[in-house]
C-alpha cells in the first residue's frame, strides 16, 4: 500500500524542523573546520594532543570498566540462581539516575585526605602525615574513569539484559541437547547471541563519555569538552573552541558510524522470550562473589552517594538554602516544560508525517532530527552561539535600521539558545519514543478511519493521538527528565544571573560547597529515577 | 476534486440493470513494476465476489486502488455510476480521496480501533449522523450481529470472532456502496470459519450489499461468494459463477490453482490424442497436430486394473509414488513408468487418484481413462 496523504504543508514544515535542528551544527563545523590552519597548528603545538590523548584513554577505561559491571552483572541476573535477584534485577539500573558529576564528588569528599576515611585510618594506626602510608588518589583520569563508569554500566546491563532475556530459548535448548552444559551454553551461544546488544550500548556509554564535562573538569582531567569550555569562557576564543568542538564532533561521528556498521546484520530476533530458561546453579562461594559483586556496584553507584547526600542535607539545609533551591528550581522547570513540549511536537510531526505521507524521502527529516542526540552538549552549545550570535547581530541591525531601539541579544542572550540547544539534543530521544509507539500501530489503523469516510484530520485526531497518548507521556516524560540533568550546554549558554539547578549545583561543587544544594542534588537524583521506573515498567511489560 | 461524492444520500441515477460496480482497463504500476494491468470488472448490486488467486498476483492492490489506497496508473474505477478514480493523465481531479468513496473495508487484521469500546468503533463512520440515528444504527447492528452484551467491551477483551463481527458492523454503519473484505477469514479457527462465513454472508445479503473478498483459498469462494474470479500476475484470468469455473475453466492456470484435477500430458494427431494411459478418441477437427496438451484428469474418470496373476493380457503404465489414507478412501499419487522407448514429454509423476482399493507403494496398476467431455489445456497461456 501506498502511504495515503500528500499535505503540502505538512511536508514543508518537516523538512523544515529538521534544516532548523541541523544548521547551527553545519554551521559550526563549517566555521571549526575552515578555521585558520595557523589557528590548529597553534593548538596541535599546545593542548590538542594532550586533549586528545586524555579524551581517548578516558573513554577506553570508561567502556572497559563499564562491560565489565555490565556484562557480568547482566549475565548473573538472567542465567544464575543469585539470591535477591529480584531486587538486584531493578536496583542495578538506579546508579543512571546518579549524575557522574555528584559522585564524582562526594568520593573525593569521602576519601580525600581530609575525609572520615582517611581520618579514620589515620587514627586507627596512628599515622601522622601523608608520608606514613599510601592511598589512592581519586582525582585522577582514571578515577574519573571509575566514576563515569559506576554511573553508566547499567546501559550496558539494560540493553544485554534485555538480550540475554529475549533470546529464543530453543536455541539454548538445541545447545543443552548437543551435550553442553548451562554454562557452556552461556559462553558459547547466549553470550554471542548477544553481541549487538552490547556493542549498542558500548558505544552509548561511549558517547556519553565524550560529552561528560563535569567529572573531568572537576578533577582536572583535560579533555576536549573541558577544553571548549575554557577556550570559550576563559579565553573568549570563540573560533578556537569552535575549532575544538568540530574535532569533538567528528570523534563523535566516528563512534556512531563504528557502531552501525559493526553492527550492520548482526540482529537477532526472537519471537519467543527465554523466560523459563534453567539456571546455572552458584555454590556458595560463587554466590558470595556474585552477590558482592552486584551489590558493590549498586552502593557505589547508587545508595552510597545517595545516603552521603541525604546526609549532608540534614546537616546543612536551612530556609535560605531552600528558597534559592525553589528559584534555580523554576528556572529548570521552565526551561525542562519548553524543551520537553517542543521536542515531543516536533517527534509527533516528523513521526507522523513519516507514517502517512507519500514521500520517497519521508524518513529524512526524522533521521536528521535524531542526530543531536549523539552530538556533546558542549559542541550544541558552540554550534549554538557560532549560529545565534551572527544571527543576533543582523536582527539587530536590521531592528535599527528601520528605526527602532536595538533589541540586545535576545536569540544567543536568553533561554531561547538553551531551549533550542536542548531541543537539538534530546529530540532523538522523543522521536525514538514516539517512533516506536507509532510502528504498534498496525498499518491497517492509517486506512481504517478513510474506509469509513473520516479525512486525515478526523483520523489524527481520534485515531492516531488518542492511541499514542500512553508514548506521548512517557517521551515527554524523559525529555524533560533530561533536559533538568543536562548541564555543559547550560553552562556555556545560561543568560547572566541565570542558573538552573544542574548548573547551580556545579557551581556548588566547583566551589567545594554541595552541602548548600544537597537537597537541589537529591532532587536531580530523584527526577533521574523516573525515567528508569518508566524503562522497567516498559521492558517488564515485553 | 469531485464534489460528486459525499456522505449524503446520492440522487437515483434512471439508469436501470446497472451495475454496482465497473472497472475498466485498470492498470497499477508501481515502482516499475506491473501490479495489475488492463483489468475489466464489473459487478451488479448485491454480488458477492470471491477473488482469488496466489500471493502477490495483486488482489489486495486491487482492493487497495478500490478503496483510494493505491494509485491506478491507468483506467476507471465506477461505482454506483460514480467515477472515482481515472488517472489517465495523473490527474489528481479525477482520483476521489479514499475518505469520499462510501467503499467500505474489513482489513485482514480488522484495523479495530484499541482504544475505542464496540459501541464507539461502530460509530466511528457515522458520526456526522445525529445521535439519535446513531444510536439506532448501531443499535440495530449490535443486535443482528449479536454484539449487544458486548457493546461496551474493548476490542482486546473479545474473541477473534467477535472481534470480526465488530469490524463488520462497523464497515456496515456507514451503509458504504461497496464493501471490500481482505482475507478477513485467515485469522479465524478453522472449526468457526465455515459458521462465520454462512452468517456473514446472510448479512451482507439482507442489506443487499455489494462485496468483493479475497482470499487465497478457493473453498472459501464457494461458501462465500455468488462470483468468482482468478487472477494471475496482474490479470484476471477468468470471472463467472463458482460453478462455471469449477466445470468450464478456461485455462491451464484456473485449473491448476483450483487444483480441479491432475495433469496428463497428450500428444494430439490427426486421429485424436496419444498418452502414455492410451489413446483418447476426440474430434481433431481443429488440426492442431503434433502439439502437446494437458488433459484435466478428474479422479472420478480414472478406472483403476490392479494386475492379478492370471491377468497377462493388461500392461501396467503406471505405479503407485505415494499413499494417503482420507475421508473418501485412499488417495495416490501415480507416475508413469520408466519405458526407454516412451516420449519423455508424455511422462506424468503426480496423477491423483482416489480409490478404496489398498494399494502399496511402488505396486504397477493399469490405468485407464473413462472417455469423457475432455478438457484440454495449453501450458503456456
């Protein structure tokens, strides 16, 4: 069948949305990339390598580190006899919600040489000065490779979780019958089996990894995001950081097309779940291990930042406290509202306009709409203020040209550029949401309303949104869950005297004073765990 | 666009044995490919039309261009003497919008609404009615349907049947000209079918309504449908009564998806046609000679020789490929026998034969054809 709808307008704002959503990022890399070779052999001379060369290593411990808490957890919870399994199953998703910033954080303060542990050991063996014994050093690239990875391995658990439980469980079975036992089959079929699943999520970690700024910055781990920070704010170099942030951009581009074509005919389906599959039975020890294992990573990664917060909030929170806390809150809530309905409208549109039009190309402007999601924070902002600012100037004097007072920078200068960035950013994850609710439609849905002489409005309207209701919540839901964490484009694009919670929570911390926004903190904590209880209500469901 | 064509009640055109509906030298290409090509139909009110024919030889795109779902890329689509699509040009003017054409379809998977109860799925075609007439409407076709208890049910709470019964009231409500059915038996138990069939079509005959459904399994045609057609790769191949087809089918092919017998290859001359079971006496009068041919061999007109030991003046030609045990006795496959001096284009290997003589797997058995009305096909048309 043919897609039914040919409407003229509809088309053209599509492809409209998406040319909005990827000029300022064309344009920065024009302008990063055609930047003065003077300018690149100054940074190749200087920082780039360094940069790099930090970025890269920190993004190889991180995706180590993160399989290795991933994988082995994921395995243990669907193939093994593991005590608590069901709570671990759900508990080894939480250290999502646990932005890598905050933990980052609150071990430095628990291990520092000033902290309770080292004070308590200090004490215990008599020991007077830094000399008497050795302590690790958090604050090092690979403690900020530990901590990145204690925050992002459940991507890794989630997606080979999902795998390992989706996988046709005669294929197990055949495995069994051919003489090899349960955990021969794990190794030799289901691990494999599973490959894709956590080559996606690998490369998720991966792209996270690139676009974390505040772990790095806070420990002084120089990578290429920290980088277009300070060429920008410190420096107010705007070509060289545009210059940093393309090369970042196409490190990005780079993992993305790795991952699709590794990826490219490795899928495998299965329309009968492996749910009743039979267990590898642990012996005690074995058991002992696992269970330390698992429950390490959910306390470090969870309950353990989340009790030191809860904590420091007692200790400290007073009435002042709360009332900067209700003001950046707003702030957040604002910003977070307009991006999450944006967003969501947007993925309606193109999801829409894909499903019903007759358009060879229908698929275009959802795909480059998607593309922000793997772009870093940092560079949408650089893409931004390369885009808006120019933009800013023109209005301004076209505004005074014709006769009026210039308006200032109300595109580059205002939560419009942080609207806009976020948009970019996240509405691969509307548009994955609302995608996926869409396909569940049945095709057969699209011609019903026509067979009974109702027009696209009438089918829109009674047909297609009612039943895409349940993905509209949860995609606005998410979107806006993520646009209150996102922090580096707020930074770089925050208008004067404007902070949301997350950028004000980095201040805190930069300034080595969280205890004044513990309970600011516990709050992105807690808007993080709804999109998890979403993600596990969903997968249970499957 | 047309502006022929709304939901109000269409002016009676004096016309007067008109038919429900025409269609002439339709053509859908799509992506370069032939979908359907030069297509004549033409149906009168209240006929119920089977179409069948194997996957992808296009009846569900010409269901689909009925509806306004697939562009014809030539020809007319007429129905009820209103013309609804004719795309000689790409002309758009011509092409009435699927919404506007009052042509009704119950989808394979019935494309129910999930988030509507019964009640309102029926009402989703009639809401420009007022609400009274509404109400009676569906009133009426949850009682005939016998819905009523479930009127208020969502659909995931109904059996498969029940839930065909709703996507065919709701097709009904609208009192569409045309009511288009896409496989809409394939998902039904096999034991509710032959029921549900026999009611639907009482339905569809008390309100006089005009239908064509597509199936891909011909028994289904003869329960269902007071026409049949065939099609094969874009064409239609032959279009009458159940009866006719089954008796007079005009091709190699009809016969051959109706599965109306087994195939024997013949040699025709001039003094009537050789097979490998013998001569068969015919009027030859068309003088085609030397061409080989394929008689439809009906099992009732095979006679069967099992060889007895004092029975020497009988030579076998054929032997036994294959054995099932059915309702109406065993059932075998037979092939020719392996003769170094037999034409090798006369040679069969699936002859079916229906018998209650036990019969074991590679025994030799004389065969012989009762002489009949023959039916004789070419291969290549």
């Amino acid at each position: 069948m043919i897609a039914l709808y040919n409407s003229r307008l509809w088309k053209l704002s599509s492809y409209l949305i998406a040319l909005v959503l990827i000029v300022p990022v064309l344009v920065m890399l024009v302008g990063g990339l055609s930047a003065s070779t003077q300018l690149f052999a100054h940074l190749w001379q200087t920082v780039l390598p360094s940069y790099l060369e930090n970025t890269v290593l920190l993004a190889f411990w991180v995706v180590l580190l993160a399989l290795f808490f991933g994988v082995f957890s994921a395995g243990i919870i669907t193939q093994t006899n593991i005590v608590f399994k069901q709570q671990l199953r759900w508990l080894l998703l939480l250290p999502l919600a646990m932005p890598a910033y905050l933990v980052a954080y609150l071990y430095t303060d628990l291990f520092d040489y000033a902290g309770p542990v080292q004070r308590a050991l200090r004490d215990w063996f008599g020991w007077q000065s830094p000399n008497d014994y050795w302590f690790f050093d958090l604050r090092t690239l690979p403690g900020a490779a530990l901590m990145l990875a204690l925050v992002l391995f459940p991507y890794i658990y989630m997606l080979t979780r999902g795998a390992f439980e989706q996988q046709d469980q005669s294929l197990i079975r055949a495995s069994r019958l051919l003489g090899l036992t349960a955990k021969q089959s794990f190794f030799k079929v289901a691990l494999p089996l599973a490959r894709p699943a956590i080559a996606v999520s690998a490369s998720l970690v991966l792209m996270e990894t690139l676009a974390d700024f505040a772990t790095v910055q806070y420990f002084s781990v120089n990578t290429l995001t920290t980088a277009i920070y300070d060429t920008w704010l410190g420096y107010g170099d705007l070509g060289a950081a545009n210059a940093l942030a393309s090369i970042l951009m196409l490190l990005v581009f780079f993992v993305v097309l790795t991952e699709q074509r590794s990826r490219a005919g490795l899928r495998h389906q299965s329309a009968r779940p492996n749910l009743n599959r039979e267990l590898i039975k642990l012996s005690v020890s074995q058991q002992i291990i696992a269970s330390v294992f698992c429950w390490a990573l959910v306390t470090l990664g969870f309950l353990l930042p989340l009790i030191l917060l809860i904590i420091m909030a007692v200790q400290y929170s007073d009435i002042a406290q709360l009332s900067v806390l209700l003001s950046t809150g707003v702030n957040s809530l604002k910003v977070s509202v307009f991006v999450a309905t944006i967003a969501v409208v947007i993925a309606l549109s193109l999801g829409l306009y894909q499903r019903l039009h007759n358009d060879k190309y229908r698929k275009v402007p959802q795909v480059i709409s998607g593309f922000g999601y793997a772009i870093p924070g940092t560079v949408i902002a650089m893409a931004m203020l390369s885009t808006l600012g120019p933009l800013d100037h023109w209005i301004n004097a076209v505004v005074e040209y014709i006769g009026f007072s210039a308006p200032g920078l109300i595109l580059s200068g205002s939560i419009f550029a942080i609207v806009f960035a976020l948009v970019v950013r996240f509405s691969a994850i509307a548009n994955g949401t609302i995608a996926s609710g869409i396909k569940q439609i049945p095709q057969s849905l699209d011609y019903s309303p026509a067979s009974l002489g109702v027009n696209l409005k009438g089918s829109l309207t009674r047909v297609h949104l009612p039943i895409l209701t349940p993905a509209i919540l949860v995609a606005w839901l998410l979107v806006f869950v993520e646009a209150m964490k996102e922090l580096p484009a707020v930074l770089l694009l925050r208008p004067f005297n404007f902070e949301t919670l997350s950028s004000q929570i980095y201040q805190l911390i930069s300034d080595e004073m969280l205890e004044q926004g513990a309970l600011g903190a516990i709050l992105i904590v807690l808007f993080g765990l709804l999109p998890i209880v979403l993600l596990n209500k969903s997968k249970d469901k499957v | 666009m047309t502006t022929l064509l709304t939901t109000q009640p269409l002016p009676e055109l004096p016309a007067e044995p008109m038919a429900q509906l025409t269609i002439q030298q339709l053509s859908v290409v799509l992506q370069d490919k032939v979908i359907l090509s030069a297509l004549d139909l033409s149906l009168n009110e209240g006929d119920i039309l089977g179409l069948v024919g194997a996957s992808g030889c296009g009846k569900t795109t010409l269901l689909n261009a009925i509806a306004g779902f697939s562009k014809p890329t030539t020809g007319k689509i007429v129905v009820d003497g209103h013309l609804l699509s004719c795309n000689g040009l790409n002309n758009d003017e011509h092409c009435v919008p699927a919404e506007q054409r009052q042509v009704g379809m119950i989808f394979q998977d019935y494309a129910l609404f999930p988030h509507l109860t019964v009640k309102e799925n029926i009402a989703f075609g009639i809401s420009k009615l007022k609400k009274i007439a509404q109400l009676e409407q569906i009133d009426h076709l949850l009682a005939i349907l016998k819905l009523t208890d479930h009127s208020d049910s969502y659909i995931h709470q109904l059996s498969g049947g029940q839930q065909q019964r709703v996507a065919i009231a709701r097709a009904l409500a609208p009192q569409p000209k045309l009511l288009l059915l896409d496989e809409p038996f394939s998902n039904i138990d096999a034991r509710l079918r032959h029921e549900l069939m026999v009611e639907i079509r009482q339905l569809l005959k008390q309100f006089k309504t005009t239908a064509i459904f597509v199936t891909h399994n011909k028994d289904e045609v003869f329960t269902f449908a007071d026409k049949m057609a065939v099609m094969a790769q874009g064409r239609l191949l032959q279009f009458d009564a159940p009866s006719i087809l089954c008796q007079q089918p005009n091709s190699y092919q009809v016969a051959d998806f109706l599965q109306l017998g087994s195939w024997l290859p013949c040699q025709v001359n001039s003094v009537g046609a050789q097979s490998l079971l013998g001569k068969l006496d015919i009027d030859n009068s068309s003088g085609n000679n030397g061409s080989l041919v394929y008689l439809l061999v009906k099992s009732a007109n095979l006679l069967l020789n099992v060889l007895a030991d004092g029975n020497t003046h009988l030579k076998a030609n054929a032997q036994v490929e294959y054995i099932s045990v059915t309702e109406q006795g065993y059932h075998y496959y037979l092939s020719s026998l392996d003769d170094a001096a037999m034409d090798k284009s006369m040679v069969f290997d699936k002859l079916s034969l229906y018998s209650d003589i036990a019969l074991s797997i590679k025994q030799q058995v004389v065969l012989t054809i009762k002489p009949h009305d023959f039916l004789f096909f070419n291969k290549s048309n």
